[in-house]
C-alpha cells in the first residue's frame, strides 16, 4: 500500500516568468521527492476557500503544512509587530481550515517550519512575531550557510518521537525570524536549540502530530535523520490508511 501524502501548496504572488500568472500554487520540490524516496504519493494541495478544505481530506492519509510566508496575526489575537513579514491571507485561512479537518479526521499531520507555527496557532497558540520579541533567542535562527546545511545543535527530550528518529542531540539547519510562543494545549514541545528556542513539537497524548522549526527536505539527500522524520510521516500515514 502506498499511502497519499497532500502538501499543502505556497502561492507565488509574483509573476511567473513562464506564462506570467500571478498567484500560481507550488510545493518544494524536495518535499516531493523526500515523499518519493520514503515510498509514498505526493498530491498538492491548493489554497482554497476554507468551506472548501473539507473536501480534500478524504484524498490523502497524511499531510504536510511546508515552509512560507509569516502568518497573519490576527489569526491569534494579535495585530501586526514592526518585525512582522510578508503574509498571505488566503493561504492562511485554507491551511486553518484543513488543519482542523486533518486531525479530526485522524489523519498524520507534519509540519516544518512556517507549518510547525500554522499547527500551533491552529490548535489554540501563539507565535513571536520577530525573533526579536522572543527573551530567549541568543543563536542565530536565519542562517547565513547555504540552506543544505547544518548549523546548529538541538536537544531532544527524552521518550520523544523526534528523540527516536533524530537521537539526541541532532544538528540541524535553521532559516526562521518566528518562533512559538504560547504552546497549544494538545502539544508538547520535545526539541529546543540550546537557547530554548522550540524546535520540535508533538501531540501530547497521540503520535498524530510532529512538526520541526527547520527544514529536513533541504538535507535528506545526504543527512539521515532528516529523511528518518518522512520515514515516519509515512509510516504513521500507512497506519491511517490501512485503518481506514
């Protein structure tokens, strides 16, 4: 069985240079062939209009919120900070909305980076809007080292599902100027970088959910642990598919 992972899509608000249409829906290419290489069926997900998200969700067994633009922030009571970036509303609402039909579906849900945020916000927390605002950020979060790269150390926590799959003390790469704030009531934060960053978050009482602050489809050609975290996304959305 090969189990259906959807990518829910970024949106290019430039032009294309190929048939100059703005607003063009994309995924990383890596993300697809991470999914590839651990042996399951990418599909991408559009932005839609959220009382249409629902009915995607019957399409996939797995899913995955990529990186991206900084969310709105009145999606968590909040107006917008000075250090606040580039948002995409429309993104926004449709990720909100298949979110919370993914986990009341009971799908494998994974998130990196922007998506880790998404997650959080969507089930109930919050965001630092800059690193700036963050008391806790020392190290650099936004490397300057080519994105393939490692450049900094995080620390998991121990009976973890990232401890399982990265070990202990994994070096990961980092291109993030946000970061949780207020935890979500369903999750657990079980990585931080050696600044209390949080860099891993799982569900609290299910393996539903694992998202990572960094980006393991920029290394999974050459760095194991990042392709052990698609191993088990499709691994739990196996479990889903054949349950269902």
């Amino acid at each position: 069985m090969i189990p259906r992972i959807a990518i829910s899509a970024d949106t290019l608000t430039e032009a294309t240079n190929i048939i100059n249409e703005r607003d063009a829906s994309f995924a990383p290419r890596p993300i697809i062939e991470a999914l590839i290489k651990s042996h399951a069926l990418p599909i991408i997900v559009p932005s839609v209009p959220p009382e249409l998200a629902k009915n995607y969700v019957d399409q996939f067994d797995g899913i995955i919120f990529a990186g991206g633009e900084d969310i709105d922030p009145t999606f968590y009571g909040e107006e917008p900070h000075p250090g606040l970036g580039m948002t995409y509303r429309k993104r926004d609402l449709s990720e909100l909305q298949l979110l919370k039909e993914a986990v009341k579906a009971g799908k494998a849900v994974m998130g990196i980076c922007r998506g880790m945020q998404l997650i959080n916000i969507g089930l109930g927390g919050t965001v630092y809007q800059d690193m700036a605002e963050n008391p806790h950020a020392e190290l650099l979060h936004s490397q300057k080292a080519p994105g393939n790269l490692p450049t900094h150390h995080v620390t998991t926590v121990a009976g973890s599902r990232i401890q399982q799959l990265a070990g202990d003390r994994p070096y990961v790469n980092s291109r993030h100027h946000q970061s949780l704030n207020q935890l979500a009531p369903s999750l657990k934060v079980t990585a931080t970088a050696d600044d209390q960053v949080i860099e891993a978050v799982e569900s609290v009482d299910s393996d539903q959910i694992l998202a990572v602050q960094w980006h393991p489809e920029n290394m999974y050609k050459h760095d194991q642990v990042a392709q052990n975290i698609f191993h088990d996304l499709v691994a739990r959305a196996t479990k889903v598919a054949e349950r269902n």
